[in-house]
C-alpha cells in the first residue's frame, strides 16, 4: 500500500494532479491511499517552494508542473 | 525511457522550418490574398484581411520560438535555486538580482505562499522578496513578445525596463521601511524541511529540451486565442471607429488619465495575453503609450486576488504598502513615457 501526498493550496494544477492521481491509482489498480495536503505549514515541512508537490510515502518525487499521465504513471507503478 | 528523451532532440530540427515560415510570411500572405481569393488591391477590406492573415501567425511564431527558448533558459533556475542566490544578498543589489531572476525562475501566482515562506525562511531579506514577486508576475516572456510583435521592439523594451525598474524601486522602498512586524506571526515560525533541490547541473539537455517544448504547449496552447483577438481587434477596429476617439479620455493632454488608468487597473486581474486585445484597441485610437503601457501594468502586476492571497501572510498594512508603492512607481513610468514619446 502506498501513500500519496498531494501539496497544494487548492489551485487549478494542484486540482488536476489529485484528479490524474485517482485516475491512474484506479487504471492501474494500485493499492493507495491519496491525500490532498492544503495547509501551508504542512506544505512547507516537505521544503518544497512551488506547487502542486507530489509526495509518495514521505519522498517529494516532483514539484512545480503537472506531469504528464504516463510519467505518474511510471513513477506510481515503481515505487 | 532514455531513446524517449533522445527523441526531443529532434525538436531542434523545426528551427530551420520555423526560420522559413516567418521569413517568407509577406510573400506568403499575398499569395493568398491576391492568387488564391483574388481580393482587389487597396481596398479597405483587403488591408484588414492581409493585417490579420500577416499578423496572426507572425506573433504566433514569436512565442512559440520565444517560450521555448526561455523554457529552456528557466529550467536552470528552479526557485529552489533562486532562494540560495538571494539568501546573503543586501538591499538594492539584493533588490537588482530579485527583480531579474523574477523574470526567469518559472512562477505561477498560486505559488506565491510558499515560495515567500521559503524566502522568509532562507533569511531572503523583506524588501528582496518583494522585488521578485513584483517582477515575476509582471514580466514574462508573453508581455515582451506580444508587445514586441504588435507594437515594435521599442514598446517592449520600455515596457520590460519599466518593469523591472518598478520591481527594483517598490522592492528597494518596502525594504527601507523595516515593515517586518506586519508578515503573520507564524510565517516566522515555519521550519522548512530539507529542500529536495532538483538537480539542475544534471539534467541532460534533451530533458531541457522536453522542458521547452512542455511550456510552449502549455503556454501557446492557453494565449493563443487572446492573439487571434488582439490582432482582429487591430484589423477590425481600423477605420470604423474615429483614429481619435479615446484621446479626450487617455491621450496627453490628460494629466488625471494615468492614476485614473492605475486606479482602474489595480483591482481588474487578466493574464498578460488577455489584456493585448485592450491595449491594441486603445493605443489604435489615440490612448497615449505612457497611459496605456501603466494601465496594462497595474491590471497585470496588481491585481485583487494576488492580494487577498497575500493576506495569507502578510497584516494589513503591508499589503497596503505594497499596493501603494507598486502603484506610485506604475504612475511615474506611466507619466514619464507620455512625457518622452
């Protein structure tokens, strides 16, 4: 089971990477569990300055830009 | 994986077509114009028609060659990087960097909270801080291009040097005035974790290539349509509506227009290609350029979401400041330039 962690106030790319995550977790059926982190202190304590971060069992693998649905694919799949 | 990456070299092979295109757009245009829709010489409708069909894919293929080269540019400086360049940095040098790595760090509003909490938290002195998040916003790469292929190369410069003189002034003035006591009590107290700094030196090229191309989907793919209005603006509007219909309200001779045009262009929000059908339509009919220009700042570089935004982390007073400093310097450069031209 993994843990997803998406940071982001509430944007419309924070949005969308929540959405892509649900999406490719329920494709692929990967067994996880997605949060959506909107407190900025919280946000902070990963060290990230841009948002939306994705954050996958405690690691910050990404920052800044919507990745595209086959690298979150990739990525979710390897961990 | 990495025969995927290898394949965005061959991105770089469009630069000799994209060379071509623009260089034969004239002879291109009237081809179309008079061999394939036969339209007659110097009518007026014609002229419209070969403005738009000339203008359109000129100012399309500007942004495309330019996003991509300043996507390419910006996947050197991740804010991440920024932060460390401008941690030891004193006012006004410190107020110089930040308003120039404002243009080229990517930025989008809706990281503003957390990049100023990783300033703050870096020892980013206050008045620093601003000069970037004044600059980042207010110049980009689409402001410069649109007002470079619609209104020449003067337009942009004066409005890119405008710009970051008001980032560097407003930044320089807000650190002067030791308005530490209004950021929120907590953004002090928040401790960053370790920072994941992506590794910039080791990102192959090709991976900066696939960046390029990424902004340029991204970015194009969102502002061409305020392009194609702006331009069919400029060839609509032509000859209908009187060439001096705004000058009793913005032209010169009006000395109230600036602020009023400032006043008016704080609170509206538009992104920097929305504003390019307004601007067009107002310098066609006799607004003057300084008006304008800070009319077109002030909707850009102010705006009242950033603000309430803001108010995550900054008190009251703060926020007014900035507003009210940025605003001051929009009007000088706007006076200014109705004053030269």
């Amino acid at each position: 089971m993994i843990n997803i962690k998406v940071l982001g106030p509430g944007c419309t790319n924070c949005v969308n990477l929540e959405r892509l995550c649900r999406e490719v977790v329920a494709e692929n059926s990967i067994d996880a569990v997605i949060e959506k982190v909107t407190d900025y202190r919280e946000i902070m304590s990963y060290g990230i300055m841009s948002t939306p971060g994705l954050v996958v069992n405690g690691k910050v693998i990404h920052t800044g830009k919507l990745p595209n649905k086959s690298t979150l694919a990739h990525w979710l799949q390897n961990i | 994986m990495i025969l995927n990456r290898k394949y965005y070299y061959l991105w770089l092979l469009l630069v000799p077509a994209w060379l071509f295109f623009y260089l034969s757009l004239q002879s291109l245009t009237d081809l179309i114009i008079f061999g394939l829709i036969k339209l007659p010489k110097d009518s007026h409708l014609t002229n419209s028609i070969s403005f738009f069909l000339f203008e359109v894919p000129k100012v399309l293929l500007l942004l495309i060659l330019i996003v991509f080269v300043v996507g390419i540019i910006r996947s050197y400086f991740s804010p991440e990087r920024t932060r460390k360049m401008l941690g030891d940095k004193k006012l006004f040098m410190g107020n110089v960097l930040g308003s120039m790595l404002g243009i080229v760090t990517p930025f989008c509003s809706c990281s503003a909270i957390p990049l100023f909490l990783g300033f703050v938290e870096a020892g980013v002195p206050l008045g620093v801080t601003f000069s970037f998040l004044i600059a980042a916003p207010m110049i980009n790469e689409v402001a410069v291009v649109l007002l470079f292929g619609l209104f020449g190369w003067k337009t942009a410069l004066i409005y890119m040097s405008s710009g970051l003189f008001i980032a560097m002034f407003s930044g320089f003035v807000i650190g002067k005035l030791k308005l530490e006591r209004f950021v929120e009590d907590w953004v002090y107290q928040v401790k960053a974790g370790n920072s994941v700094i992506m590794e910039e030196d080791k990102i192959t090229f090709a991976k900066r290539i696939s960046y390029g191309v990424d902004e340029v989907k991204e970015i194009v793919g969102k502002v061409w349509i305020y392009v194609v209005l702006g331009i069919a603006v400029g060839a609509g509007i032509h000859g209908y509506v009187p060439e001096n219909f705004m000058v009793g309200l913005m032209g010169k001779g009006v000395w109230w227009s600036v602020p009023a045009a400032v006043l008016i262009g704080i609170p509206m929000y538009s992104n920097s290609a929305g504003i390019i059908p307004i601007v067009q339509a107002l310098l066609e009919k006799g607004a003057a350029l300084g008006t304008v220009l800070a009319f077109m700042m002030s909707v850009i570089g102010l705006s009242l979401p950033e603000t309430i935004i803001l108010k995550k982390v900054l008190k009251l007073p703060l926020i007014f400041t900035f507003v009210g400093v940025v605003g001051v310097g929009i009007i000088i450069v706007g006076y200014l330039f109705n004053f030269i031209f």
